[in-house]
C-alpha cells in the first residue's frame, strides 16, 4: 500500500471534483453519450440558439405543432431575455401586430402576431422543433447502457491491462473482492431499473407529445396543467375566435353550464363547464402530467436511497456514495467493478480499515482510467483516420463541384443560344407589328377622309336646313297677314251687316213714324171740329214742330246711308286688291317650296350615293384587316407555341438543375451533420466524468417538486375562493351596467318625448292659425254675401220703383211709346243684372258652404289629433314616471351593492397584500440568519482548507500540471481538425452561393424576355381593339346618316301639322276670349284653395321628416347602447386577465417560497455535514504525519469540503436571485392591487401577460439549478 506510483497518475483527490473540472471544461453542446435517463432532462443551453439559426425569416413553420404561418423576426426582444421569434399566423388566432409594450418588432394585422421560444417551431405539422424530436433520439442511448451494466461485474472480475510502465503489478496485486458474486441485488442494479423506467418514460414521453393535439369528444384532460375534467366540446365558437375546447370539469372550479352569452355548446351542472383554447389543454397521460412526474419522482427515489446506504456507517457511507456517483456517471464496463466493491465496503466498520479499503478502490479507479485513456487514445487514432477519410471525402466532393461547374456552364451556353432565338424571334414579331401599324394608319387616313366628307355633306345640309328654316318663317310671315286681312274683312262685313240692319230700323222707325203722323193727323181732324176755337194755334205749332224734326231725321238718316255706301264700297275695293296680292304670293311661295323640294331630293340622293361607296370601301378594308389579321394570328400562335416549348424546356432544366443542387447540399449537409455528431461524442466521451453529482440534483428537485406541488394545490383553493368572489362581483357589475344603460335609455327616451310634445304644441298653434285664418276668410265671404243680398234689395226696390213709375206714366199719359220702350229697355237690363248678381250669389254660397265643411272638417281632425296626442303624451309620462320610480330604486340597489363590493374586495386586497409583506419579511429574516450562518461555516472552512493546502500542495501540483498538459494537447488538436473543417464547409457554401447567383441571373432574364413577350401580346391586343373601334366608327356615321334622313321626313310632316294647329289655336283663341272674363274670378278662387293644399302638403311632408329624424335619432342611441356594452364587456375581459395574471404571480410566489424552504433544508445539512468534517479532521490529524495511510482520508475530506463550499456558493447566489425576484413580485403585486382598487383600463396591465406559462417554467428552471 505504501508503494510508490512512478506512472504519474492523477490526485485521488481530484477522482470526486467531477464539478470543479466541468467549470473548466464544459462543451457548449449536449452530451448524448449512453449514461442515464435524466441526463435528458438537463437543460442544454446551446438548443435555443441552434434553432433560432437553423430558421429564417420568410420561411413557413409551425407554432406548438397546430398554428401555421411565417417567420417575420428571429432575435433578441426587450420584453424578456433569451432568442425569440415573430411569426405572422395566417389566421387572427395570435396575441399582437407584431408589437409588444410600444416597440415594434415587425408589421402585420392585428391579431396575427405571435412571439414564441424557436425551440417552439416546426416546419411541419404537429411537430415542435426541440420537445418532439430531441428526447427521443436522447432517450435511445441508456436503453443499451442497460443490459452493459448486468454484464459489467464478469468483464470486471479479471483486471484491466495498463500500458503505462509500473502500474501492471499494482494492477495484479489488487485483489478481487469476493462479496460480488454473493450480492447481485446491490445498488447498480437498482440504477439499471431506474435507468429503463427513465428511458421508458422519455420514449412515451417523445412517441406522444406528437399526438398531443389530436383531442377528441369524452377525452380525460387537464386545463392548464391543474383542472382535470372531460372533453364535451371540440370547435370554433361565437364569443372569440380560433378552436376551443369546452370541458366539464370533476369539481366546481369552472365558469358556466356549457352556455356563454346566450348560447349552448353542451350540458352540465353550474360551475362545471369551462372553454379553454385547445394548445392549453392536455390529455391525461402525457408526460406533462403529474402521474408521470410521479412515476419519475419513484424511479429517483428508488436509486437516491438504497437500503444498504443506511445502516453503514459515516466512512463507509462516504465511499458507497462516492462509488455509486461514479457508476452513475462512468461507463457500463466501470459500473459493475464500483458497485461490487461498493457492496463490499458496506460491511467493514472500523474507520482505519474503511480508509484502507477507500485507497484500494481509488488506485483501482485509476488503473481503470488509464486503461480508458488507452481506449479514449486508440478512439482518437480512429478519429485522425476518420478526418482522413472525411478530406478523400472532401476531394471528391470538390471534384464533383467542378464538374457540376462545367456542367452548369454548358448548360449557360445552351440558354444562351436559345436567348439570341428568342431575341431574333421577337425582332421578327416587331418588324411585324410595325407592318400591322401601318396597315393601321392607312386605315386610319381612309377613315378620316371619310369624316371630312362627312363634315362636308353635313355642312350643305345644314344650309339646306337654313334656307328651309327662312321659307318657312316668311311662309308663316305671309299666312299671319292674310290671316289679318281675313280678320280685317270680316270685321268690314259685320260693320255693313250692322249698318244695314240700322238702316232696316231707321225704315221701321220711319214708317212706325209716318203712322204715328197719319194717326195724329186723324186725331187732329178730328178734334178739330169739337175744340177749333181753343186748341187751333198750338195744334198748328206742334205739327209745324213735327214735320221740321221728321225733315231733320230723314235727312241725317240719308246722310248716314250716303256714308256707309262709300265706306263699303271702298272696302270692297281694298279686300279685291288684297286677295288678288295674296294669290299672288302664295302662287310664288308654292313654286319656290318646289324647287327646294327637288334640290333636297337631289342633295339626299348624292349623300346616300356617297355612303354607299364608303361603306363599301370599308367593309373591303375590314375584310383585308381581318385576313391580315388572322394570318398573323396563325403565326403568331406557332411562335408563341415555339417559345413556350421552349421555355417549358428551360424550366424543367432549371428545376432538374435545383433538385441535383438541393439534393447535392442535403448530402453535404448530412455529412456535415454526422461529422459533428461523431465529434461531439468523441468531445463528450473525454468528458464523461463530469456527471457524478446528479443522483444528489435529483433527490433536491423532487423534494422542490413536492413542496412546489403542494404549494401549488394550497394557492389553487385560495385562487378559486378569489375567483368565485371576483365572478359574482362582475354579475353584480353587469346588472349595474345594464341597469345604469336602461336608465340612461329611458332619460332620453324621456327627453325625445319632450321634444315630440314640443313640436306638436307648435303644430297645434300653427293649426290654430289657420283656423283663425279661415274664420276671417269665412267672415270676409260673409260680408261679401250681405253686401250681395243688399245689392238685390235696393234691385228689387228699384225694379218695384220703376214698375210703380212706369204704372203711374202708363195712367198719366200714353202717348210717348218711345219713351216706353225705353223703359222695358231698361228694365230688361236691370232684370238681366239681377239674374246675374243671383248666379254669383249662389256661387258665392256654395262655395261659403264647401270652406266652411272644409274649416269644420280640419277643425275635428286637428282635434282628433290633440286628443290622440294628449293622451299619449299622458300615457308615457305616466309610464316613463314608474320606470324612472323603479330604475332610481334599482340604482341605489346596484349603488350599495358595488360600494360593499368594493369595500370587501379593498378589505381582501389589504389583507392578501399583508399576508404576502408578512411572508417576505420572514423570507428576509430567514435569509439573512441563513448568510450569517454561511459566514461563519465559510470562515471554518477557509481554515480547514488551508490546512489541507499545506499538506497536499506539492502533489497537486505534479499531477495537475501532468494531466492539464495532456488534454490541453489533445483539445488543441481537435480544435484545429474543427477549424479547418469549418474553413472547408465555408469555401463549399461560398462556391454554392455563387452558383446560386448565376441561377438567379438566369432567371432574371426569363423573367424579362417573359415580360417582353406579355408585352407585345399586349401591343397587338390593343391594335385590334383600333380596329374594332374604327369599325364601330364607321357604322355610327351610317347611322347617323339615315338618322338625318328620317329627320328631314320628320320635319316636313311637322311643318304639315303645325300649320295645322295654327289654323285650330286661331279658332280657339277667339273662343277662348269670349270666356276668359267669367273663369278670372274661379281661377283666382282655384288658386288661394291650391295654394291653401300645398301649405297642407308641406306641413305633413315636414311631420314626416320628422318622425323619419326622431326614428333615426332613435337607431343612433340604441347604437351606441350596443358600443357602450361591447366596451364593457372588453373591460370585462381584461379583469378576467388581470385575475389570470395574478394567479401565474401567486404560483411564482409559492415556488419562490417552496424553494426557499428546501435551500434553508440544503444548508442545515450541509452545516451538519461541515461539522462532520470538521469532528473527522480533528480525529484524522494526528496520524497525517505518520506516513501516508491518512493521505486517501484528508484528500477525500478535502474533495468533500470543496463541494460543500461550492454548494454553499451556489445556495447564496440563488438565495440573492431570490431575494431580487421576491422584491420583484412584491412591486407587481402592489401595481395590481392599486389597478385593481382605481379601476384602470385594461391596457394598462398587458405588460404582464408576459409573465405567464414562460415566468412559472423559469422558476422551474431555478428551482432546478438548486438541485
């Protein structure tokens, strides 16, 4: 035993400091070496920032599996460390717009952002990048560790040959221990149980989570990893958007029956259903679910407490541990030997011989080690001969690259020559479409002279049309003035008509004259004889008087008929003279509308001579267009036929030649990939000793799961007695929202109905006015009456009057019969104004009667109304005074609710904000004892450990400087073989980026010689379009031209019936003049009752407007009653997160606090540990001079002191973190509360949606650092 080691071996003191060499040493990616189960769960930091750089922006992936879309951003944000991405979904089923906080990340529409870890994406569907297919391939390593361990303990029976020079006969005197065969249920073989039910889990754990999404109806579930329940509802709903998952759960911690808003979706009792979106919902048995973690938590209890670790004593219990940490982390071959000999120390007692039997396994530790160094040395040969390969390898490939260089060169050329095809092709096309352009334009030319002829013929028939127009007005000239003359004659005819019949009178007078003389001579002779005494003078001078006045009469009357013989003969002469002159002219008039008639014909038949020939030109130059057309067409069609063979050809080449290229990088990439695999397993493989302290991790974690779970259940009971409170508070919100909208609807509905009764008190003051116009008018027509019926009185008096008068002369004296006649004259006028003044009179009344049923009528409507309106005026106040009676009633209701609500919610607020300052303030008390504790046991531990330096520092620096040597020479080799490599795969992706940027050119010139070609289809499209046009030109001038024909026609049958007319308005005027003077008065009257009608009309139109206005008033505010509860509903939502919120807060609380509790657990026995090495330093030093039997001791008490130390470290440093953290959620619980009691808006707290699912998995993550 006290042989020296002249091999240079390592330290048995740095055998147990796995930890200290992994600060040193760590490779940056995982380890998937065959060693445990949980190395799998080990969080490997590389694994994020691999799948960020294996994505790109632009490329389509899968979020969770379930959500696709597009990458749009990939870094780092301000919201939350670490690499994230951006992605654009393609449905509205994301949280953001690419924004998050106020920065701006990306643009997209609202809804459609989402930001996730890269490790979350896929690029296919139902797979995630790093949760689906890493454990697997992980998982697959331990199950072949297995079945190696069962047969370690053979191959470890004979000792391992060691090339190194004085270490064989070590090796052979080592004996075997004979308790191995003896014990084959020790340690190792629960490891190896613990192993495969490790790996069975991983496995279940990768074959599932890809069949995670697929729920279906009656599936057992968990909604948010803690509310277990039953699937009744799978698909999209009405009250959010994207595919939910409706659950009746096992216990009353939901929100509903299956119903929300008014719809069902499924049954179940109150407060058992709840609708999750389908990502946060997880069917039971997945890996995520605690029987699992369960399951995992009894396979590591099973390895961490072996029955045999506890009755062995302290120095035994040392050494087993120390040799079941290193079969844990050692190789299948080493594990059987360790855990033999493990077994075997189990049974000593003494603390001497425990020692002894500790040195001997250590330098058997060693021999086994450098026995691996040989295998890891032999491995590396294997490796230098792999790196070979890979350079023949790497010649070939670069071999290959030239000639597919040659190859796509000559496949340029190719494309070159069909290039210049095409470019001749499209010169042809050119000179072709210049040919069409001229073929155009003569057209064209043709056309426009067309017009100009046109233009030409239109021009003489304006002219034409001119001199018509002046024919005819002198026409209408000449028929006005012998319609004068014809007038004038007439008026000469009655004039002679009415002088004869004076003459006829004055002959009848003179005759009855003559008789009258005759009679009174008769008279006179015979009166002569009975008074010839007194009556002879005055006889003689009234017959004296009498003969003078009939010589006078007789006279005047032969003067007058003189006169009227002259004057008719005159006008005879003169209407002679006028009809021979108007023969005359209308004989001129005739022969002039002759000659115009046969110029017309003449113009009219050249015209249509002329649009013969031209139509006759273009439909042949249609024709020919069209021929030329269609030849080009054909041929056209066989060189676009060419060309898109050919360029149907390009394509398949240039798509053969990007599959050959993607299949060619895939290759390299899959070498590439395999390369780094076997390098990172030959890197881990040097490092596999590092792993020793897991057992320990685990135990610590499953302790913090414990605890966190139990805290988890606690702080759900709270959360749901706070949600229940929060539920019926916003029920009670509700019914205040709703009440406080009724009565704010009612108040306006109120308001409008004042406004109503407004307008219609100023329509009945509008009606009054009217009516009191009528009145007036009735009063007006009333005196006009009695001024009538007075007018017939004083009539009827004076007819009586001269009735009497003309009795009294008729008594009086008969002899005057002219003066007779002269008075029925009279009285027939006066008779004939009576009749008339009755007719208007009983026009007058009629028309009195029909204002008046017409005033009377309006009056009872307008009544009608007022009672209508009275009483419905009435009928709402009474009903608006009860609602507004009960909505004051149910508002102090609601008020008095909501002040005890708020005044118990700010109680609880108080009271959990107090409960939480109590908690932190024992956390702070109970940290501070733990760091004076640590202090002190540092202080102990430096003196210890200086101690120890002084014994073994010149060993240490032997054998470390030897060791570091060896590998930093061999990590050195390897890190060039990498950087070389790296070079290498440099140089092919460069040459394949330039490949790639030719191809690109290619196709930059298709795209262009493509885009040409669309362009001359375009240009021959829009030259046919020129022609359908010109053609449509030339048949609307046809048109045109027989519409002018049929106006011409038309005109003259116009000219026929206006002539017409004019003879039958001359008859209508003279009759309508006659009538004119008794239709003044009826149409004034049929003018104020219209006028009257359109005032009515007015009105009602104007009451209609607005009944219209105050029905649209009304849509408005039952518009906005509809925003005002979306709006409330949207503040509805965000109280449900904030509550949301603060139950992740409460759950990073509990965690915090779980983890507090375990780490005050970790230092009490790590201080009883320290004292323990203290207790066996003490004892240990006074044998430490007496040769080296106490070196393996003070080396592994100081191995335990330094891992002590560096857990005690690493305790303060989470102890600070969560010291830091717990201030942290102290501030945020404080902003909630203070939201929460001013009532902010929603907005407000969308910062801390944030702190969700990916804050609890890093508490997590802490917790299980501290393991």
């Amino acid at each position: 035993m006290s042989t020296a080691k002249p091999s240079g071996l390592k330290a048995p003191s740095k055998i147990g400091r796995p930890a200290v060499a992994a600060a040193k040493t760590a490779p940056s990616t995982a380890v998937p070496k065959p060693v445990l189960a949980e190395k799998s769960a080990s969080p490997a930091s590389a694994e994020p920032q691999d799948a960020a750089e294996s994505f790109q922006v632009g490329e389509r992936v899968w979020v969770n599996g379930n959500k696709p879309g597009f990458v749009q951003f990939l870094g780092e944000t301000q919201f939350a460390p670490g690499q994230w991405a951006g992605i654009v979904l393609d449905e509205p089923i994301g949280k953001n717009d690419g924004s998050v906080a106020g920065v701006r990340y990306f643009q997209c529409e609202p809804l459609r952002g989402i930001f996730t870890r890269p490790s979350k994406l896929a690029r296919t569907e139902g797979e995630a990048n790093g949760a689906q297919t890493a454990p697997p391939s992980r998982a697959a390593s331990p199950t072949s560790a297995a079945p190696a361990a069962t047969t370690a303990p053979a191959s470890a029976a004979s000792p391992a040959p060691v090339p190194a020079t004085g270490s064989a006969p070590a090796a052979a005197s080592a004996p075997v221990p004979a308790p191995k065969k003896t014990s084959p249920t020790d340690p190792a073989s629960n490891l190896a149980r613990a192993n495969s039910e490790s790996v069975s889990n991983l496995s279940e754990a990768g074959s599932i989570k890809k069949g995670e999404r697929e729920l279906k109806m009656g599936d057992r579930v968990l909604v948010g990893g803690t509310k277990a329940g039953v699937v009744r509802f799978l698909g999209e709903t009405d009250f959010a958007k994207g595919e939910w998952c409706g659950v009746e759960l096992d216990e009353p911690l939901g929100k509903n029956d299956g119903a929300v808003a008014g719809t069902r979706y499924f049954q179940c009792q109150p407060r058992y259903g709840l609708f999750a979106p389908v990502h946060k919902v997880t069917r039971i048995g997945f890996p995520s679910t605690t029987p699992a973690k369960a399951k995992a938590a009894a396979a590591r209890k099973s390895v961490a407490t072996p029955s045999s670790l506890k009755r062995s004593p302290s120095a035994s219990s040392i050494s087993s541990m120390s040799s079941v940490t290193s079969s844990v982390s050692g190789k299948p071959s080493r594990t059987g030997l360790l855990t033999e000999t493990s077994s075997r120390y189990a049974r000593k007692i003494s603390g001497t011989t425990a020692l002894q039997e500790a040195l001997k396994e250590k330098q058997q530790h060693i021999e086994q080690l450098l026995a691996e160094r040989d295998l890891e040395r032999a491995e590396v040969a294997k490796a230098t001969s792999h790196v070979g390969q890979v350079e023949q390898e790497l010649t070939l490939l670069r071999e290959g690259q030239e000639q597919y260089v040659l190859e796509m060169e000559a496949k340029m050329d190719q494309l070159r020559v069909l290039v210049e095809a095409a470019d001749r092709d499209k010169v042809e096309l050119l000179n072709q479409l210049e040919e069409e352009k001229r073929k155009v334009e003569d057209l064209q030319f043709r056309v426009e002279e067309a017009c100009i002829t046109k233009g030409d013929l239109e021009t003489q028939t304006k002219l034409e049309h001119a001199h018509i127009k002046e024919l005819e007005q002198s026409l209408l000239f000449e028929k006005t003035k012998a319609d004068k003359l014809q007038r004038e004659l007439e008026d000469t005819r009655v004039a002679t008509v009415s002088e004869k019949s004076r003459i006829m009178e004055l002959e009848r007078d003179l005759s009855l004259r003559a008789k009258e003389v005759a009679d009174l001579r008769m008279c006179l002779e015979s009166s002569r004889g009975v008074e010839a005494g007194h009556f002879v003078p005055s006889g003689s001078e009234e017959l004296s008087l009498l003969k003078a006045q009939l010589a006078a009469q007789g006279a005047e009357h032969q003067h007058e008929l003189a006169v009227l013989r002259e004057r008719l003969e005159a006008s005879e002469k003169a209407w002679q003279e006028e009809r021979a002159q108007l023969k005359a002219n209308s004989d001129q008039l005739s022969q002039e509308n002759e000659l115009l008639q046969g110029r017309l014909s003449q113009a009219e038949k050249e015209n249509a001579d002329v649009v013969q020939l031209w139509r006759t030109k273009l439909e042949s130059a249609i024709v020919s267009n069209q021929q030329t057309i269609e030849d080009l067409k054909v041929s056209f069609g066989k060189d676009a036929g060419a060309q898109s063979a050919e360029l149907v050809e390009l394509k398949s080449a240039i798509e053969r030649l990007k599959m050959e290229h993607s299949l060619q990088l895939e290759e390299l990439k899959s070498r590439k990939e395999a390369e780094g695999t076997s390098r990172s397993r030959e890197i881990e493989d040097l490092h596999g000793q590092l792993m020793h302290t897991s057992e320990e991790k685990e135990r610590l974690a499953e302790s913090l799961r414990s605890s966190l779970e139990s805290a988890e259940e606690q702080h759900l009971v709270e959360m749901e007695d706070v949600l229940g409170k929060l539920h019926a508070a916003e029920v009670k919100k509700q019914n205040l929202d709703g009440s406080t909208a009724e009565q704010s609807k009612t108040a306006q509905i109120l308001q409008e109905t004042l406004e109503k009764l407004g307008e219609k008190e100023a329509q009945f003051t509008a009606l009054l006015t009217e009516t009191e116009t009528l009145k007036s008018q009735q009063a007006g027509m009333g005196r006009k009456m009695k001024a009538a019926e007075e007018k017939l009185d004083r009539l009827t008096a004076d007819k009586a009057k001269l009735e009497s008068d003309m009795a009294d002369m008729m008594k009086l004296s008969g002899d005057s019969s002219a003066q007779l006649t002269k008075m029925n004259n009279e009285l027939n006028q006066r008779e004939r104004c009576v009749e008339e003044l009755q007719a208007q009179l009983s026009e007058a009344k009629e028309q009195a009667a029909y204002l008046e049923e017409s005033r009377r009528q309006s009056e009872e409507r307008v009544a009608q109304q007022l009672r209508e309106a009275e009483g419905k005026h009435q009928a709402e106040l009474q009903g608006r005074s009860q609602q507004l009676a009960q909505l004051e009633a149910s508002m102090k209701q609601v008020q008095a609710q909501n002040e005890e609500l708020q005044a118990s919610q700010a109680i609880s607020l108080k009271k959990q904000t107090e409960q939480h300052n109590q908690q932190l303030q024992d956390l702070h008390a109970k940290l501070e004892a733990v760091e004076l504790e640590l202090g002190t046991t540092q202080g102990r531990t430096v003196d210890l450990e200086q101690q120890v330096l002084e014994l073994k520092s010149y060993k240490e620096q032997a054998q470390a400087a030897q060791s570091a040597g060896q590998l930093q020479q061999a990590l050195e080799q390897l890190t060039q073989e990498k950087n070389r490599l790296l070079q290498e795969r440099s140089g092919i992706q460069t040459r394949l980026q330039e490949s790639q940027g030719t191809m690109q050119e290619l196709q930059a010139q298709l795209d262009t010689l493509k885009q040409q070609n669309s362009k001359y289809l375009e240009e021959l499209s829009l030259s046919r379009e020129q022609l359908g046009s010109e053609n449509q030109k030339i048949s609307s001038l046809s048109r045109e031209i027989e519409e002018l024909k049929l106006a011409t026609t038309q005109k003259s049958q116009r000219l026929a019936a206006l002539q017409e007319e004019n003879t039958k308005l001359a008859k209508e005027l003279d009759s309508s003049r006659q009538e004119g003077s008794c239709q003044k008065e009826l149409e004034d009257e049929l003018s104020t009752l219209n006028s009257q009608l359109l005032q009515m009309k007015m009105r009602e139109n104007s009451l209609k407007k607005e009944s219209n206005e105050e029905k649209i008033s009304f849509h408005q505010s039952i518009q906005k009653s509809s925003t005002l509860i979306s709006a409330k509903d949207k503040e509805l939502e965000a109280l449900r997160n904030e509550i949301a919120v603060l139950r992740d807060e409460n759950v990073v609380a509990k965690t915090y606090q779980s983890a507090v509790r375990s780490l005050e657990l970790d230092k009490a026995r790590l201080q009883e540990q320290v004292r323990s090495l203290e207790q066996r330093l003490v004892g240990g030093e006074p044998t430490a001079p007496g040769g080296s039997s106490g070196d393996p001791a003070l080396a592994q008490l100081r191995e335990e002191k330094e891992s002590a130390e560096s857990q005690i470290d690493f305790l303060n440093s989470v102890i600070v973190d969560l010291q830091r953290k717990n201030e942290e959620l102290k501030s945020k619980l404080e902003k909630i509360s203070e939201a929460a009691l001013n009532g902010n808006n929603p907005d407000e707290l969308d910062s801390y949606d944030w702190y969700g699912p990916e804050w609890i998995f890093f508490a997590h993550s802490c917790c299980h650092q501290v393991c």
